[in-house]
C-alpha cells in the first residue's frame, strides 16, 4: 500500500530500513502472540511509519498527517484487519513508567491536533479515559494503540525500538458481527501465555475496563490516573 504523499521526508539520521526490518522481524517471530497483526503483515495491511524520537514532537505533524489519511482510507474500503504502526528511531534505554509517559505525550499531541483540524471523535465511543468505551480518535475513526519498546516486561511488547500501533476499533467490531472476535482473542491469549507463562493482567474487553490502561504495557494498580485529556472531552 502506497504510504500518505503528504507526509514530510524525515532527517538523514533515520534508518527507515532498519525501523522496518525490525518491527516486521519482530512479529514475523513463530512466538509472537498476536495473530492479528501476523495477518495484517502477511496481508500487506501494516503500514509503518519511521519516525525520530518518541520523546519529541518532531513528527507529531506527520504522524496525524499519516493517522488521517489511514482514517479515510478505511473508511473507502475498510476490508481486512490493518494496523498502522509508528517505529521511532529512540531512545532504546527508556523504562516503563518513562516509556509510558513519552507515549502519552504522543497521544496527547496527537489528540490535540485532531481537534485543532476540526475532527470530532468516532461514533459510539467516549473522549473521557476513565470511561470503560473509552477510544482514541483520529481523522473521526477510532483507534487503540498498542505500546512496545525494549524495556517492556511482556516478551510481546518488547519490540527493538519504541513503537506505537495504531489499530481500529471498527474492524474489530466488524469481527464480533461475524463472530469471529472471540476465536481471535482466544487464540492470542494462549499464544501469550505460551510465550510469557501467564495472561497478560492488563488484557480486558473493550467495555469492561478503560482500554487506556493498556497502552503502554505497563502494569498499572486500579488508583492509575490516565495523564491525557482529549481536547473535545465535555
């Protein structure tokens, strides 16, 4: 798939290769639990995004730029599971809590660019992170993000280099019409646990508990404050 003609070249220093190679290497791993994004790979649906440093808004335009264009393409011809996955280029040495904190700082920019372009949230989801429906939205599609960097304690999520996949909500709708959701999310969970020895405690339905908590991978205690405020939250 052609990526996003409007997006800016970026700096020299960005290995686009290597940032393609290793995220690509990473879930083409026999281990690697999550069969959606397998399909997505091997279906030509995952796009990814080289970028600078996830502690920077360096690419914070292009990104939205990237996340907006995926929006409306999804929207024309919304067919198959796709993922778009954004691969920074650093720091390699960041813990979770630090990891964390930088992915918001993403998500916040982000969510602030969508506002000031006029994008209201997707149908049928809330802006509020404390709210159990609670979604991104981007170009008026909605999105969860799936956090990986080096340092994380799941084996799945630790990828070479700090990522953020941005997947849509919709597809996965799509998928509980059909009923195919359940086998989906049955067969990641015993990849998983394969994988690490146990199911990841953060994993919940969406509806249950706030997707937030589970972006970045980290653990977090039930008193976790969500530091992120969609602009157009009530």
């Amino acid at each position: 798939m052609p990526l996003l003609t409007s997006v800016k070249p970026l700096p020299a220093i960005i290995d686009r290769e290597a940032l393609e190679e290793s995220l690509h290497a990473h879930i083409a791993d026999r281990d690697f639990p999550c069969v959606g994004a397998k399909s997505a790979m091997n279906s030509g649906m995952l796009e990814i995004f080289p970028a600078l440093s996830i502690t920077s808004s360096w690419d914070d335009l292009a990104i939205h730029a990237a996340l907006t264009e995926w929006s409306q393409a999804y929207a024309e011809n919304g067919d198959g599971l796709r993922s778009l996955a954004v691969v920074f280029s650093g720091p390699d040495d960041l813990d979770e809590r630090a990891f964390e904190a930088a992915l918001w700082e993403r998500i916040q920019s982000l969510s602030d660019k969508d506002d000031w372009h006029g994008y209201q949230p997707g149908e049928g989801i809330s802006s509020d992170p404390g709210d159990p429906h609670f979604s991104l939205s981007f170009g008026g599609q909605a999105y969860f993000v799936v956090g990986m960097h080096p340092n994380a304690s799941r084996a799945a999520r630790r990828a070479q280099y700090p990522t953020m996949v941005f997947n849509l909500h919709d597809q996965f709708e799509r998928l509980r019409a059909e009923q195919r959701y359940e086998k989906l999310r049955s067969a990641i969970l015993a990849r998983d646990v394969k994988l690490d020895g146990s199911i990841n405690p953060m994993l919940a339905r969406h509806g249950d508990v706030s997707e937030a908590r589970q972006y970045s991978g980290r653990a977090v205690n039930d008193d976790w404050q969500c530091p992120f405020k969609d602009p157009r939250t009530a």
